[in-house]
C-alpha cells in the first residue's frame, strides 16, 4: 500500500481511503507521488521493487537528485530534467529510456509518465508512473514475433486455400501447373520444378517457373527413376519412391550423385543459386504421382519445418488434382476417339458437294454426344443428320453411338417422312438404349444429286433449326417441323412427328448444326443464332472446308461445349 506523510495525503479519497490504498498496493506497475517541489510522497510495492528501495528510504527525498542519472550513472543538472519541468508546468508528461539509480547501484533504463493531482483545484503534486524499459521492448519484441508469426500462418493458410480453388477449376494437367507456378513463386519460393512419374519407370519434368515465369528450357526431359535405396541421398529420388519430404539446407546440396535423376536434379538447384530447398510428394506416400521442389536463393530466409509442412499439404492436393485431370484426360480420350471412329467418311453423290467437322469442347471440360451423319438410303435419297445426346460424359458419348447405329438402320430403308423415322426411334430409344433425352435433326434430299431439282423434306426433335443459305445472298432459318425432343414423356407429343418441305435452289448451301455453335455465354439464344447467321452469309462463296473451318474460329469466346457441323452445298445451274 501507498506511505504517506503527514497532511500530504490529503489526494485520497476521503471517502474511501482503504479501498483507493488497496488498488494502488496492489497495482503492478511502479507508481510514486511527487509534491509540488518534486519530492517523494509516496511509493507503491511495485515502485520498490522495481528501484530496488525501501518505501521509507524514499519518502520526503528529492526524487530527481535520489534516482535520475544519466548513461554514465552521472547526475544531471535539474534544469535538465524532464519530470522536474512537468511538475513545475502542473502538465502530463512521459519519458522514455531515461536512466534510473536503484537501492543497489545498478542503472535501469525507465520509461514512465506522469499526471497532475489536485484536490478542489489546488495542485497538490504528479503521479509518476515507470515500468521497465528493457522489459517493455522484450514484450514489444515478442508482440511483434507473435504478430509476423499469426501473419506468415495466415499467408500460409490463405495461399493453400487459393491453390485448392485454383486448382480445382481445370481439369488440364499442363494449366493447373501453370497456374500452381504463378501461385508460388514468388509468394513462398524463388523457383519452382514438378516432377511427374510416367510409364516404363520414367519421370518427366513437366514445368519449372522462375522468377522470370516459365522456363522451358529446363523441362520437357525424360530420366529413369532409379530404385528405392539405389540412390538414397538423392531427395528427389526418395520422395519419387514414395519417401517423406525433404528439407535441404545449403550444405546438403553438396552431396555426390549417382544417378542421372539426380544429377539432372542438382544442376537445376545450382543452376537456381539454391540456399535451401524443399521436395514433397505430390499425392500420398500409397499412390505417388510426381514431385514438387521448391527453391530460394536468400540465405537469410531459408525454408524451415513450418514451410515444410506447408508444402507437403500443397503437395497432396495438387497431387489429387493431377490424378482426377489424367482420369478425366483418359476419359476424354475414350470418348472423342469413339465419336471420331463412329463420324464415318461423308459421301459426294454426283455433284452435291458435302462437309463436316466435329470440335471437341475445349481442354478442361466435359465431352459431350454432339454427332453428324450423312448417308445414301437404299432409294438413293441423301439422309442428313445432326444430333447431340443430352448430358457431358462418356455415358453421353456412348449413347450418342447407338443413337447413331439405330436410326442408321430405321432410315436406310424406309419409305415414309422423315418424322416417322424419328417416331419409331424415340419409340426404341428406352427400350435399347441408355438415352435419356436427346436432340436431332432427320432431313432426306430429294432429287437427282446432279440435275436437280432438289426438295428437302426434314423434322425435328426439338433441335436449332437448319440453316439455309442461297446464291443471291439471303440467308433463312428453316423454323417449320418442330417437335419435341426424343425421349420426352409419353403422350405429350399429340400424334405423328411434324415434317416440313423446303424447295433448294441450285448454288445454296445448308449448315445442320449442334447449340455449341450457338451458345454464346452470359447471352440469349436469339443473339446466337443471328451471329451464325451473320457469318455465315459472309462465308457464302467460300468453299465448304473454309466455311466449316471459319465458323468454328469464330465460335464465341468461352464456350465449354462439343460442336458438330453439317454442311451441304448444291452445285449451281
């Protein structure tokens, strides 16, 4: 509790003396009273300990000549002293790092600050409060430590995240990587190299990124991976065998090789100026798809256990992205090469003129069921079909074959309209196949292929509508013989599929094609079709390969679906 002296206590609450001399007693920050003059007239436990005094040796002395020093442990003049001029202004005032003498002779730097008493309006002295100046810049220091240690968790954190969001919006291996090298360096590295196992026990470096971005020059080689223990201090060797991460300091890059893995390894670390390196796993020690190895050049800011740890956790979910993108990639591959096998070769009966092309949906996205067919019925008419299975992966590709196969066998000898085909297919279509819904465009060319005249006689099962282009530069969507789309539910047709009649004049050119050509995002269908329409036209007199080729060079930025085309062009009179 507080000493006082005499009439000089007066500061307290009258009211509640005990209670105010309890708190101050128990405060833990040094606190003395100085009167009007700058002598002491009080001390609290906390100020002892702290001076290393004795409450009484300290009341009644002059506080400036008993305890300020300067760095020498000097005295220093009065008019000098801060804490002097503050009582004598009656004004706060506070300090820091000035030199205090303690009760055993040793000098602590201080810092404090002092405030005004008074009592009705008289000024009665200051209240002084020090703490340890040492001490507050330890606490500063582990504050500060503390902070920059939450702020590298929370990058940390953050960066992982990013990656997963990243990462999990491509289903391409080589722009994941890509991506992945932007996201880390220089963020958490000066370099960054993956290392992908591949067939006959090979590992491909597929990507490396520097400062400068990629640098192809170090990727894109093949090695053979050696045998777990044939090269032990090799870390890419180990972890590619299915070993823990490794975190290497500058000193443990200087280790002899003995493979050419791990020679080509080590010439990318020095090649890099290396200081510390870390190489993890990509996916699980159970299934090891490749490597990934970090780099940094500072030796003031090498990798540590933390960063480790880090990049182990980025390792197992880009690992997990490179694993679904070559499952997907295989599908994809399964898929197009059957779309491709069943778009047999197109006929050129007499002097109609006929092509196709098929596009895949860009890397990254789903397949599709998007076909075309073109053949001679046993009459002799031209059967023209476009179609697309509804649904984006390899069950829609099947279906889309034996889509293919049935209404082949339906068209090649029936003699009816061509919406009667497409009744008894939609009628089959549950029974035989796996469609669920699916659109498409029968339409039967009636004619001589050389003479002419030429009629065309179409329906359709709620597909875009075909395309009609002609010599004298008009350019017509063929609306007529809408119906609904195969596999809708029974008894929402109301009787026979609609069929539609169109005469061609000689020189036109029809285009039968699937929505991914008219699709364009964040637009309306309207809009679409009058852009195909306006390109179209303005590719009338080309060749039928170059207007195939230009609309899909011009299909619309961003368009994630297949696109099949059909184009047919009558010869001029």
């Amino acid at each position: 509790m507080v000493e006082g002296v005499g009439d000089e206590g007066r500061w307290w609450s009258a009211a509640e003396p005990g209670f105010w001399r309890r708190v101050v007693g128990q405060l833990g920050t040094a606190l003395i009273v100085v009167d009007p003059a700058g002598r002491i007239l009080a001390v609290n436990p906390a100020a002892e300990r702290l001076l290393g005094r004795a409450a009484a040796a300290m009341r009644g002395e002059d506080a400036h000549d008993l305890l300020h020093r300067d760095a020498d442990g000097g005295r220093i003049p009065r008019e000098q002293c801060p804490l002097l001029r503050a009582v004598a202004e009656r004004a706060e005032a506070r300090g820091e790092g000035d030199i205090c003498l303690r009760g055993d002779g040793r000098l602590i730097a201080v810092s404090w600050s002092a405030s005004p008493l008074t009592d009705d309006g008289a000024f009665m002295g200051m209240a002084v409060l020090f703490t340890d100046a040492a001490g507050d810049r330890s606490a500063r220091r582990e504050r500060a430590a503390y902070t920059r240690a939450l702020e590298d968790l929370t990058e940390r954190l953050t960066l992982v995240a990013e990656i997963t969001d990243v990462l999990g919006q491509t289903l391409e291996t080589d722009e994941a990587l890509a991506r992945l090298g932007r996201l880390l360096v220089p963020r958490l590295a000066d370099w960054a190299a993956v290392d992908l196992r591949v067939g006959s026990g090979q590992v491909h470096r597929v990507a490396v990124t520097g400062p400068e971005g990629r640098d192809a020059a170090q990727e894109d080689w093949h090695e053979r991976l050696p045998e777990a223990g044939e090269e032990a201090r090799s870390p890419l060797v180990q972890v590619l065998n299915g070993g823990d991460p490794v975190l290497q300091r500058e000193a443990d890059m200087a280790a002899p090789t003995a493979s050419a893995l791990a020679a080509v390894h080590s010439g990318f670390l020095r090649a890099a100026g290396a200081t510390s390196a870390v190489t993890v796993p990509l996916g699980s020690r159970r299934q090891t798809t490749g490597a990934l190895t970090l780099v940094r050049t500072d030796p003031a800011h090498p990798f540590d256990a933390d960063d480790l740890k880090v990049v182990s956790d980025i390792g197992r979910r880009v690992g997990l992205v490179i694993d679904n993108a070559r499952r997907f990639g295989r599908q994809r591959a399964v898929a197009e090469a059957m779309q491709r096998n069943l778009l047999a070769p197109l006929p050129q009966p007499g002097r109609l003129r006929l092509a196709a092309r098929y596009q895949p949906a860009p890397a990254g996205s789903q397949v599709g069921g998007d076909w075309y067919d073109a053949f001679e019925r046993k009459d002799g008419t031209l059967a023209l079909v476009i179609g697309d299975v509804v649904g984006h992966d390899l069950t829609a590709a099947a279906g889309m074959a034996q889509l293919h196969g049935i209404l082949r066998s339906l068209a090649w000898d029936h003699s009816g309209p061509p919406g009667a085909v497409v009744d008894r297919l939609d009628d089959a279509m549950p029974a035989i196949t796996t469609v669920p819904m699916a659109t498409l465009v029968l339409a039967l060319l009636e004619g001589s292929p050389h003479t002419g005249p030429w009629t065309l006689r179409w329906t359709s099962a709620g597909h875009p509508p075909p395309l009609l282009l002609t010599q004298d530069g008009q350019a017509r969507y063929l609306e007529a013989g809408q119906g609904l789309l195969l596999g809708a539910p029974p008894g929402t047709g109301g009787g026979s599929r609609p069929n539609a009649t169109e005469p061609l004049p000689p020189g036109s050119t029809l285009l039968l094609y699937t929505d991914g050509l008219i699709e364009i995002p964040g637009s309306d269908l309207d809009t679409g079709l009058a852009r195909l329409r306006r390109h179209a036209l303005a590719l009338a007199h080309e060749p039928l390969d170059t207007l195939c080729d230009q609309l899909l060079a011009r299909m619309p930025p961003g368009s994630t679906d297949d696109v099949a085309l059909l184009t047919l062009r009558l010869p001029s009179p």
